[in-house]
C-alpha cells in the first residue's frame, strides 16, 4: 500500500481527475495530470461497483494495484498525478500490463 503522502486526497480528487489525458489498456486506464509544482507524484486507484460488487472485493483490487504502484511508483514522471481506473474484473496479475502501459511511448511526458 501507498502512504498517505502518495495518494490523492479525497478533498482534492474531483479537481484532480478533470483536465487529464488518457492511456486506455485491457484492464484500467490510466489518466495523468499535470501539476505546477513539478516536484510530486500521486496516485489514485478507482475500482467500480460494475466490476465488483463487493466492498471487500472492490478494496481487494485496490491494494493489489496500490502494491504494484509502490514497486513502480519510481518509473512515474514526476509533476503529475495519476488516477487509475480499473475496467474490469482482475483475471491476472497487473504487472505485465503496468509494464506495457510505461513502455507506451505517449506516457513519456516531459517536465
């Protein structure tokens, strides 16, 4: 899991996840937004109801893909917060498609 620091908060998020750019893959889409202080890095991860109806469910999904973002959180540009949002219901790991989507050369963002 992330710490507190890592994340965006939930006062800040509607602000945050408008004005974003999209990178879709099979599994969740990654949006980024760029902040002005140049200096940070968070991250947000939303699973729907229509992906799992559980609540117990649902905060399995996200820990699973905070856990991969703690290990990969150094490959992130800095400057921007990231918001990921699952779209459908994990079949595998997340790994290899974390992987694809930071190869996509539209994600190299310049500071």
């Amino acid at each position: 899991m992330l710490s507190k620091k890592e994340r965006i908060p939930k006062a800040l998020f509607d602000t945050y996840s408008k004005k974003t750019k999209a990178f879709p893959s099979n599994s969740f889409i990654l949006r980024a937004h760029f902040t002005k202080d140049g200096t940070s890095r968070r991250f947000s991860v939303i699973v729907s109801k229509k992906v799992a109806k559980k609540s117990v469910d649902r905060h399995a999904i996200k820990r699973s893909i905070y856990n991969i973002l703690r290990e990969k959180k150094d490959s992130f540009p800095t400057g921007y917060y990231f918001i990921f949002v699952n779209k459908n219901e994990p079949k595998q790991l997340y790994q290899k498609e974390f992987d694809t989507v930071m190869t996509n050369d539209q994600l190299r963002m310049t500071n």
